[in-house]
C-alpha cells in the first residue's frame, strides 16, 4: 500500500489572511481540496492522510463532505513545525502495509498525477525519490550587502513534492535525527542518513503556494486546466 501524507497544519500568518490559506478558495473550491483531488485521482495512492492544526479538524469535516474523498482515511493534529507534523501523520500509518510514504505540501494544488506516479515508482525501485525543477535565475552569492560571486546553477535543483520514500526509510529518518525547525523538508533527514535521494524532473507550475501572486497565478492556471478538460470531454 502506498500512503500519501498532506502537509497542511500551517496557519497562514505569512499570507495575511484571517483563514488558512489553505481554506481559501479557488475556482469556488478550497485549495486543499484541489490539493486533495490530485492525490484522490492518482492510482498509486492508496490512502491519504491529512495534517491539520487542531482547530480547523472540525471546520474541515464538514468542508468535506461536499466532496468525495474516498481515499483520506484520517485527519491528524499538526505539530509545532512542519517536521512535527509530517511526524504526527508519518505515525498514524500501518507499518505492516504500508510500502511507499509520499509526502506533499497542502498548499501546492498545481501537482500532476503523473508526477505523483512517477515519485512514488521511483522510490519503489531506489528507496527515496524528490520531485525537483529545474533553476533558472541566475542565483548569487552575496555577502555584506554586496555580490561576490555567480554560482552554476547547472547542478541546482528546486525541490518541490511530493518526496517519497520506503516506510522503513523515512521512519528511521525521524526516529535517529533531531526534528528542528531547520528541516523544511523530509529529504533532509533522509539525507542525513546517508541515503542517496534520486531526482524525478517536475514541472515549475507544482509551486507552493506562499503569496498573492501565487494564489493569482495558481487560479489562472487551475482555470486553464479546467477549459483544456472540458473540451477533451467534447
């Protein structure tokens, strides 16, 4: 069984907003929803787990059942950080069944099914697999207010999700490394352990979403979506 953890326990401060960005809607949708549709129409998912702060648990119960979410079987309480909270969902998981954990970002509805698919098979076949784009600026280095030096960014990578792993892997990277807010993602701890991580190219439209313009480039390409489906259906 291939288990998908959602990240979404985030309060949104940073977006200014007095909900959850999470709960904002899109396209008369919220976000999570749209997050959680992709992981619903994806095959290689077998359930779904979502990570919410504790105070939005019963306002997303009922959100839900509007939708038909066959595939998330529970609702978990986030942690204090991001780490702690993919660690709350990460031990509600049947360790008996469970082969590949895949682990994604509650706010980043722009994810394929495709790139899901092709994650979790990659972590199948190596253990550990990160969705990653390609960098295109041209990053520098800076120090003291001034710039002192270009760095290649040939070798550069954005990492996005989901990042998938066996379960006896990311188990391990929990349980022997210190959960700190420095990590800001799962291929760090697993890192740590000396495992290598291989790369799946994904798409730079799987963005984050952390601001405005996100949210206005998200909505534009969500509707994009929904136009080029509809006249496939015809």
């Amino acid at each position: 069984m291939n288990s998908a953890i959602i990240a979404a326990a985030g309060s949104g401060t940073r977006f200014g907003t007095k909900i959850p960005k999470q709960f904002l809607e899109i396209l008369g949708k919220p976000l999570i929803i749209h997050t959680l549709e992709c992981f619903e129409s994806c095959s290689a998912i077998d359930e779904i787990i979502l990570v919410l702060s504790a105070e939005e648990i019963s306002n997303f119960r009922q959100i839900a059942e509007n939708y038909n979410l066959k595939k998330l079987t529970k609702i978990i309480s986030g942690g204090k950080t991001r780490a702690a909270s993919v660690l709350n969902g990460l031990n509600a998981i049947d360790s008996e069944t469970t082969e590949i954990v895949a682990v994604h970002d509650g706010a980043r509805p722009l994810v394929s099914v495709d790139e899901i698919s092709a994650t979790i098979e990659k972590a199948k076949k190596t253990g550990a697999a990160c969705l990653v784009a390609a960098v295109t600026d041209t990053i520098k280095e800076v120090m003291n207010g001034k710039i002192v030096g270009t760095i290649d960014r040939s070798n550069l990578r954005r990492a996005l999700t989901p990042q998938c792993f066996r379960y006896e892997i990311l188990k391990r990277a929990f349980t022997e490394n210190e959960i700190s807010e420095i990590v800001t993602d799962e291929c760090f701890l697993v890192e740590k352990l000396g495992y290598e991580v291989e790369m799946v190219d994904g798409s730079a439209q799987n963005i984050k979403i952390t601001s405005w313009e996100d949210f206005i480039f998200a909505e534009n390409l969500l509707k994009q979506f929904k136009v080029q489906d509809s006249k496939s259906k015809v």
